[in-house]
C-alpha cells in the first residue's frame, strides 16, 4: 500500500512536469537571448597577455572583447568573427601597417571598433589594387567609433556593408578617399571630421538611405561625391576649402540641407535636377558663403516685407533645374546647435543591444538637457522617417514589430532641445516573430502534452481505482 501511494505521488510529478513543460515551450520559442562573451588582452603587463591583436582575434569566440593596451602594432588584422575591439585610447593605441596591405579587414557581422589610430597601409601608386585602413566587407550592423585613420589609399571603406555606424572619427590625409561607402545602405556617418584627404571627403557609389550628418569636411579635393546614389540624407555638416563641395551625379530622391558651404570653388553640382536642396519653409535650406541675396522679407514666398526672417528672399542656384529656395543668411554651427549650448543626452534604456524582440515591443528611454530643455523626441526604425513619441525626460514608443520581416533592425532615438541642438542614440535588434511552421510544430508540440497529460490522467485514476477495488476486495 505505501509502494502504491508513492507510485501515485510519482505519477502526479510526472503529470504537472509534463504539464509545465507544455506551457512553457511556446514561450521558450521567443525568449529574448542575450550573449556576453569574454575579454581578451593585447599589451601591457598583464599575465597571458597576447603580444598581437591578431592573436587574441584568433583566439577569440564570438561575443568575446579584445582589449588593447596603448602601443604601436606593426600589424595587418583581420577580424572575421563577431567581436568588440577596443584600443586603450585613439592617439596612444596604433596599429601601424609599415606601407604594407590593409590595415584592418573587417568580414563578420557585428564587429565594434573603438579608441585606436589606424595608419600606414600599402601603397599602390594610384593603381589597383587599393588597400584600406579599415575596410568592413560583406559585414553588417559594424561601428566604428574614436578613431583616427591616415596615410592609407581608402581611409575607410564600406563595400556591401549595411547598418553600419562610423562616428567620432578624424579619417585625413589618406591618398584616396576617406570615407567610401559602395553598395552599402542604411549606414550612419556622424560627427566626424574629414579632412585633406586627396580625392573625395566623402563618396557614395551606388547606396541608398545612407545619412551624413554633424561631419566637419574640410580641405580635400571635394567634399562628398555621389555616383547612382539615391535616397540619401545630407545634413547639419560644413563643407570648406574644396574645389567643388557636394556632387550629385546619376543620384536622385536625395536631401541636402542645414549644412554650410563655405569657399568651396563650385559649392555645389547636381545633373539631374531631382534631388532636395532644402527642407521647406520656415526650416531653410543651406548656408552658402558666396550667396549674394538679402534677407528684407519672410513667408513662405518671401513676399511679407519688410519682415526679415533669416532666409535670403530668392533662392541659390545649383544647376539650371536645381534650387535652394531658402538660402541661410548666417552659417549653422555643425550639429545645429549654438556656440556654448550643450547638446542633450539621449538613451535607449530598453531593448538593450542585440535582443531578440517579438510582437508590440515597447521601446523605453530617457533624455535631459544641463543646460535646457529636451522639447522632443523622436522614433526611427531602420533609417525610416522620424515619429514623434510620447513624453520626452521618460519616453516610450509601442513598436508592432508584426509590420515587418524577420531580421536586423536599427533603431534611432533623437532628442531636441529648446536652442535646436540635438543628440541621437541607437541600438540594432533582432526581429523574430514565430513563422507558420514555427507555429504549427508549437500547436503540434502542446496539443501532443495536452494529449500525454490527459493519457497519464486516466491512467493514474484507473490505477487508483484498481487499487480502492482492491482495498475493498
């Protein structure tokens, strides 16, 4: 009789075992995963320290950080798994390519680089093939942040490589272009300085939806090139001292405003005549130093006079069918915020970076301003338009993430302040909604729990009842 009531009690665990496992296994389909790797050193005095970046990259599984310690390494590094590689600052932290190769070859997905100067790649006397400074190929969703590349041929260089972040970087005096982007889209440039490279600050060839903002251009052969670029988004940077300053060629669907031009041989070319050269009234255009127009009137055709409004009453031609039809009297200081103001902080508390997201997701986040007020905040999935949130110290967003596919998105959070400045956080995740099959297996998976819990149910109460027979017999 004990046996028997043990037996029962062991059925009954097995019972709500089962019966947690069938209602835990829908959910465990779309858990969010988190990954955190291991950190790896480079220099310093540290025991088991790596004498080579190469090295600890070689050693290093995905997810894991290799961390360098200030020094020079004469070195050519390829980074070809999903790692954070991090220099202890960006003028003591050197890789060094003595006039040989690339200097850092990026081909994973993922990839962060931080806090190094990068500088010293092989020359090819103009003819290919060219080498790079950093050149990320065929990776997606990169950064690369507070660095400095010079003396390459490319000083940076995005060649089918999407969702990138290149920000805080000086890139100068390399022999070609500093920044290139090729077949690339949806990449973020901001808040760099380039300058006296030999060609191109920056060019675009042949990418979509990419944005050049808050970027200090200044003495290379020109400013920015597109080639067969479109939909791209020009703004809030200074372009000075280029034989021609913005070229759009073969390019169209692309906005330029809120940047300031300033002597610039040919400020500005465009061959097609449908690109944007402002954004509307009363927001303006661009601030070009040889516009020789007067500001006495305001409205949205400069016809209320006299009534100054800081935009020239007729517009600065580019080409003959292209117009900035609201030239800025006075220059803009880049990023769009006065002389002495202090930028507001932007942050996106939630998701954190890389998680998995399903569903309406709320996206959660915070902003203040020392110096101010934050007056708004808004919303962009993927470089899509800017949506206007809820709140603004705390805000959220309520995202229906059933609207698109299955994959890797970039989410952009910017702030604005009550002077115009602004800051602009970001964090990349990962969509996955269940697909139908995912759904069926799940169905098939509880219905088939359902069926073995009922199956053990009755088994133990025919068990219980044999035995009460059995106790009456």
């Amino acid at each position: 009789m004990e046996f028997e009531g043990a037996n029962m009690r062991n059925w009954s665990f097995v019972v709500a075992f089962i019966l947690f496992l069938g209602l835990l296994f829908p959910t465990l389909m779309i858990l969010p995963v988190n990954v955190s790797g291991s950190t790896l050193y480079v220099g310093g005095a540290g025991p088991g320290n790596y004498t080579s970046i190469q090295g600890a990259i070689d050693d290093a599984s995905p997810g894991d950080t290799v961390n360098v310690f200030s020094g020079v390494y004469y070195e050519n590094v390829i980074v070809n798994k999903t790692i954070s590689l991090v220099g202890e600052g960006r003028d003591t932290t050197i890789i060094d390519g003595n006039g040989s190769g690339n200097m850092v070859h990026v081909s994973a997905d993922w990839v962060n680089i931080s806090g190094f100067t990068v500088r010293n790649g092989g020359q090819s006397l103009g003819l290919p093939p060219h080498s790079m400074g950093v050149w990320l190929h065929y990776a997606q969703n990169c950064s690369v942040t507070d660095s400095s590349i010079s003396n390459n041929e490319f000083g940076l260089l995005l060649s089918s490589a999407n969702g990138t972040t290149i920000t805080g970087n000086v890139i100068s005096s390399n022999h070609l272009d500093g920044i290139t982007i090729v077949s690339s889209n949806h990449n973020t440039v901001v808040n760099n300085t380039v300058m006296s490279n030999w060609e191109f600050g920056i060019a675009l060839y042949y990418s979509a939806n990419n944005t050049l903002a808050d970027n200090n251009v200044s003495n290379n052969h020109d400013a920015v090139g597109l080639l067969y670029a479109s939909g791209n988004t020009i703004k809030e940077n200074t372009f000075s001292d280029h034989l021609q300053g913005v070229s759009l060629t073969h390019s169209e669907n692309n906005s330029v405003y809120h940047n300031n031009f300033v002597n610039n041989s040919q400020p500005a070319y465009d061959d097609t005549g449908a690109n944007e050269w402002d954004d509307g009234y009363p927001s303006g255009g661009n601030h070009w130093s040889d516009y020789a127009g007067v500001d006495d009137c305001s409205g949205l055709n400069q016809s209320d006079c006299p009534d100054p409004d800081g935009i020239g009453d007729t517009g600065y031609s580019i080409e003959p069918d292209s117009k900035d039809n609201y030239p800025l009297m006075e220059p803009l200081p880049v990023g769009g915020h006065p002389p002495g103001n202090q930028r507001p902080v932007c942050e996106i508390t939630h998701p954190e970076e890389h998680a998995r997201m399903h569903e309406t997701y709320s996206i959660t986040g915070s902003a203040h301003d020392e110096d101010g007020t934050v007056v708004a905040v808004d919303i962009s999935i993927d470089g899509g338009p800017w949506i206007p949130v809820n709140e603004t110290t705390s805000w959220s967003y309520e995202w229906d993430t059933t609207e698109v596919d299955n994959g890797e998105y970039t989410i952009h959070a910017r702030c604005l302040d009550d002077d115009g400045a602004y800051d602009i956080a970001s964090v990349v995740v990962d969509v996955h909604n269940p697909t139908e099959e995912e759904m069926m297996y799940g169905e098939i998976f509880f219905w088939t729990a359902v069926v073995l819990v009922v199956v053990i149910a009755i088994t133990g109460l025919l068990l219980e009842v044999k035995r009460r027979k059995k106790e009456e017999s």
